[in-house]
C-alpha cells in the first residue's frame, strides 16, 4: 500500500549535490529527503570517483616516491607492493566519509530514503527500493541531483576486467603489464598514472591533437612533455574504431581521424575514460514536461527546470562536471528555495589534475581571453627558482596569471607543480574578492614556502619578478 509523506524539499540523487542540498535544507529548518539507490550516501563522487582515486593516487605515488625520489634524499628503502592492502585502505577511507554523510543526514534531520527516486507528475517522488516495494513522497519542491555516468564507444564493450572504466579501474586486482588509456582527459590521465606508478606500462589515445582539452594551452603542453618524461607515450589526434578482448588482453584498432592506415595496439587492460554522460534513465521528467536537451542536460535558470517546483543541479546541467560545482549549486538551490540570495559565482570555480606535477585552474585560459578580444597582461614564475620547492626536489611547472591590462583585475590563474592543488583556492579567494594582481604581488607570503612562487607570477604582472 503507498505510504504518503509530505515534504518541503525531496532530493533525488545523494551525490555531492544531492547530499549538501539535504544538509543545508536540513540546516535551514526545511523538510528534506534525500532520495538515493546506492547502499551508501557520497555518489560517484565519494563512492566510485574523486574519494577512492585520489586514495589511489596518494598511495601510488608513495610508492614511487619510496621506489625512485627516496635515495637521492640520502634514504635507502627497497620498497614492495601490498596491492591488496592498498585497495583496502581506499575503501576504509570511503567507508570513514560515507559514513560521516550519514551522521550528517541525522544531525540535520534530514531523511534518507533508500531506493531508486523518480518523478511521478507534479510533487510527486515514488521511490522503489531494492526489494520492489514502492512509497510515494509528497513534496512542494523536487531538485533532480543525478549526476553522470561514464559515456561508452561502440565497439569498446567495457566488461570491467579487461576494458574497464573508472569505476573498474579503481579495483584492478593485479597491475596491469602494459595499460591503454582511451581518452586524455582528467579520469584518464589521474587514474592512467595510478597504475603506471605501480609498475604498468602506460599509452594513451586521444582523438585531439592536445590533452586535457578545457584546460589553457601552455599549461597543457607542459604537461603532456612532464608524463612523457615519465614514460607516458601518447598517440594524439587518433581514433579508436573497435576493440577486442581475449582471456589475455585487448586488441584495439585506432586510426588517424585525419585518415591513413589503421594500427593495432595491444594491452593488458584498457581504461576507457571519454567523458562521462548526465544520468536522468527511468527518472520520469516526462511527468512533469521537463524535456533534457540532446547530450542528456537539463536546461536550468538559477537551477529552476522548465516545471514549476522542479529544480536540476550538478552534473545533470551544464556546465563543468566537478563535485564542488555541484555543492555550490546545491547551497545556492536549497537557500533559493528559502527565500534567500543564493549565488553560484561561475567565473571562479577551480578545475584540478591529482598527478604529479598537479595541475590546476581557475578563471579564464589564454585562448578563452584570445577568442574574446580581451587584453590581457601575463606574470610567470617557474618553480625550479622556489627555494622550498628546489630543495624538495620537485622544481617542474609555473604559475602563471592572467590579469586584465586595463583594470589588472585576475582574470584566470593556470598552474603545473608541486601541491598546485592545495594552492588555487588563495586565487580563488582573491577572485571572489573581485582581486587585482598587485593585491597578490603585495601581499606578504611565508617563506620558504611553494605559496611564494604564486606572488612572484603576481610580481610578473608589473614585471618586478625576484627571480635569477
Ligand atoms: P574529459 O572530457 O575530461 O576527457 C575525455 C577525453 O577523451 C577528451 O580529451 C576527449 O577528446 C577524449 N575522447 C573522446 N572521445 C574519444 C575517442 N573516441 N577516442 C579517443 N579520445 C576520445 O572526460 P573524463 O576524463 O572522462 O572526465 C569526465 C568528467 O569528470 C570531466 O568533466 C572531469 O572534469 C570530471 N572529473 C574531474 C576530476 C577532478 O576534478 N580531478 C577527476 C575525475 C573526473
């Protein structure tokens, strides 16, 4: 019999939009349920994605720090892999942050309804659970929160052994000798360089003539010479047509996509990593007349759909598929729905790459700047002249920032090094602030710190770099 409950707010999706819309609605004193089919709260995000590889990636790159960098620092180890147990304390680790969304969900009262939501006409979220019973809820407000999924290729059958994508390829039991990366995009570049630190022969195919497309040009090309180095080897501008497995490995056939011969390539696996896809199957917007555009996104105006009480954030709307987008979507949505001023500021939202060197963005590229006739001025310091990062041994990359010639307000921060990462969100912070490069230049730094070569690129701006 359907059990009917009546709510201000129900979330379908408990990813990183769907589970900080229900703590801050719960936050807000609204009624929220937030509606989620996975046996944990955390989404892709938590339970298949950024959580679990970057897990990975700080695990791996121990190991290659204690097999390669450790000697030349005077200390002597001989290192050995423990794969099962480093596959363990990723998923201790998921366990840990699911677990606190979950004490969250009861600090805030907000309700977690087990099952997979769908839109049932106006108000109306019929959630199925596992054992196929149903229950309606009743709602003043529906947000669809439900993310993406990775996209395919024909004729690449992921089987998540020996074509996998990222979620396979966060559980691959043994390294792989030789691993082929479809895509160089961030899931293949980040989770490619998790298995070639642990010993993985590593190509990659890319159907561009550059990697990590999105991201400004210069930074790009200094990282596709940094994972060469590294033994990455890459095949641009090549297409993948088919791809065909065997107890053994996979075949794939790739081609110019200028035309010319088709090659084979072999490997042991393959990481099928082209771009991930919004998620709304079974999700009933026809109920409410919302239709998704061609690629699968919702066409949202301040995170309202084409239905009245019906709202989309994250992944499943335009815009950059990133975790903290959808947080930022998630607040802004839920305090619009209190009658607050939520804002997203979508001219400061960081991008990151969780390899070594890190890369990492915020604001305009160079091209982007280019193709809209701005004038631009441009500061850059290279890492090898940071003290800190000299004598950490790890002086590859630059910053560079981009400030308006006119005002020198910052128009875009792009950055390869060292804890790149960490260091964007001080950019960000002086972005919000709606900050100037001198604002930067004269701002007092610790030194000896990595945080210094990012006031040095602000000095560069008006050319008084303190550099050899
Ligand atoms: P992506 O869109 O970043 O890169 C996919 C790459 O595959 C592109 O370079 C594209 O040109 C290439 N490609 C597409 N079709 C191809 C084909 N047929 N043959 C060869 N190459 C082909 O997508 P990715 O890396 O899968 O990531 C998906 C989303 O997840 C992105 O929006 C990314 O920003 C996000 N993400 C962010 C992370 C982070 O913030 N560190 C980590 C993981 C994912």
């Amino acid at each position: 019999m359907a059990d009917q409950t009546q709510y201000d707010v129900v979330i379908i999706g408990g990813g990183p939009g769907g589970y900080n819309a229900a703590i801050r609605a719960g936050q807000l004193g609204l009624k929220v349920a937030c509606v989620e089919m996975r046996k944990t709260l955390g989404g892709t995000c938590l339970n298949v994605g950024c959580i679990p590889s970057k897990a990975l990636l700080h695990a791996s790159e121990m190991y290659e720090e204690a097999k390669t960098g450790f000697a030349s620092l005077g200390i002597k180890v001989s290192p050995e892999l423990d794969l099962p147990q480093m596959h363990k304390q990723k998923a201790d680790s998921v366990d840990q942050l699911t677990k606190g969304i979950q004490f969250l969900f009861k600090k805030y009262k907000a309700d977690w309804v087990k099952g997979q939501g769908r839109i049932a006409g106006p108000g109306k979220v019929v959630v199925k659970a596992e054992d196929g019973s149903e229950q309606t809820l009743e709602t003043k407000n529906i947000i669809i929160a439900t993310g993406s999924e990775p996209s395919r290729l024909p004729g690449v059958e992921v089987d998540q052994k020996r074509i996998v994508d990222s979620t396979g390829a966060l559980t691959i039991p043994d390294v792989p000798k030789k691993l082929i990366v479809i895509g160089a995009g961030i899931i293949g570049l980040e989770l490619g360089s998790v298995w070639r630190r642990l010993g993985a022969e590593m190509e990659v195919v890319e159907y561009l003539d550059r990697i990590i497309p999105g991201a400004d040009g210069e930074v790009a090309t200094a990282f596709q010479r940094s994972l060469t180095k590294q033994g990455v080897k890459f095949h641009l501008g090549m297409k993948v047509t088919g791809a065909t497995t065997s107890d053994t490995g996979v075949k794939l056939t790739v081609e110019p996509k200028a035309g010319g011969p088709a090659e084979t390539l072999e490997a042991d696996v393959v990481l099928l990593a082209v771009g991930r896809r919004p998620f709304t199957e079974n999700l009933g917007l026809d109920s409410v007349g919302i239709k998704a555009d061609p690629r699968g996104f919702i066409d949202t105006d301040h995170y309202k759909t084409s239905a009245p009480g019906v709202w989309a954030i994250g992944d499943v709307t335009h815009g950059p598929m990133l975790a903290h987008k959808a947080e930022d979507e998630a607040v802004a949505c839920i305090e619009l729905i209190a009658g607050k001023a939520g804002h997203v500021n979508y001219d400061v939202i960081p991008g990151v790459i969780y390899t070594t060197p890190e890369v990492a963005w915020v604001g305009k590229t160079e091209e982007e700047l280019k193709a809209a006739g701005v004038a631009y001025k441009i500061g850059k310091f290279p890492f090898s002249a940071n003290s800190r990062a000299k004598v950490n041994h790890e002086a590859e990359g630059f910053v560079k920032v981009l400030a308006d010639a006119t005002t020198d307000r910052i128009l875009g921060v792009h950055m390869i090094g060292p804890s790149v990462g960490e260091m964007i969100g001080e950019y960000c912070v002086a972005m919000e602030f709606g900050g100037a490069s001198e604002d930067v230049a004269r701002t007092c730094h610790p030194h000896p710190t990595r945080s210094e070569a990012l006031r040095q690129a602000a000095m560069g701006v008006e050319g008084w770099t303190m550099q050899a």
